[in-house]
C-alpha cells in the first residue's frame, strides 16, 4: 500500500456549510413542492392524501424574499396559533430557505433569551431547518403538492 494514500484525510463539511446547505435543499423542496414564489400574498389550503389539511400563508413579498408560514389546519387552544408551524423566509436570489421561528410568535429571543450564546442560537438554527426538511419530505409523501394548493379566505379577527 502506499504510505501517502493512507493519509489522505476528506475534510468534513463545517456545522455551517451544513446549516447553509439545509437552506439550500430546503428552498428546492419547497419550491419543487409548493411553488411559493409563484403565490400572491394570501392562505392557501392542502388537503393531500393522508386527509390533515396543510395551510400555506404567504405573508409578505418583496423583490428577492418572501415571508411564509406553514402549518397543519391545526389550532393550539392555549394560544389560539396555528400548531405546528414554521415561519420561513425564502432568499429567492440566493436560493435559500431559512426557518425563523417554529410556532407563532416564538422568535430566537422568545426561545433563547436576548444574550445567548451563538453556539446556542447556531445550534437552534440547525435544529429548526432540520426539522423542516424532515417535515416537508413527509408532507411531500403525504401527497401535498402546488397542484393541490387551492385559495382559502382568510377569517377576520
């Protein structure tokens, strides 16, 4: 065996080039499944094939972003929100997507506090954009997709 092969070592990606390249499949996902840059601002309802209805709400757009939660037709009785859900925002030059918040109103400094330490938010960041790509490989497997997305009325407050 050569001795200089045995030593050849692949460098393993950073935690960072992987939470950038969740954001990456992430925004392939959601554009394959959902097609959100295509959606005006408004709700839009799912039903698929496992019959929980999906609610897409597309919240805000702007020339290179758009603002979006997903969540199930599910509501928390504590709080009133949509239960779960995740607020994304979409980079549509950069072609990413990076999951803000998990739940309403839960914002990093609702989670971890205004002084965290950045290990702790990176590490919450990963955890939340992992677990959006898990949610939608199994929403795309539950037979949701943008051809089954229809307009729904929002219901005034």
């Amino acid at each position: 065996m050569n001795p200089s092969a045995a030593r050849i070592v692949v460098p393993r990606p950073s935690r960072f080039g992987y939470l950038m390249g969740l954001y990456g499949a992430n925004y392939w996902q959601l554009t394959r499944l959902f097609g959100p840059r295509a959606l005006a601002v408004g709700r839009y309802r799912s039903i698929g094939s496992s019959g929980l209805p999906v609610v897409l709400d597309v919240l805000e757009r702007a020339p290179f972003t758009t603002e979006l939660r997903l969540s199930y037709d599910l509501v928390d009785e504590l709080t009133g929100q949509p239960d779960p859900s995740a607020h994304v925002r979409l980079y549509s030059d950069a072609r990413l997507a990076e999951v803000t918040a998990c739940y309403f109103g839960s914002r990093l400094e609702d989670v971890l506090g205004r002084s965290a330490p950045a290990a702790t938010v990176f590490r919450h960041r990963l955890q939340m954009n992992a677990f959006f790509a898990k949610w939608l490989d199994y929403l795309e497997q539950c037979g949701h997709s943008r051809f089954g997305l229809a307009p729904q009325a929002v219901a005034a407050a």
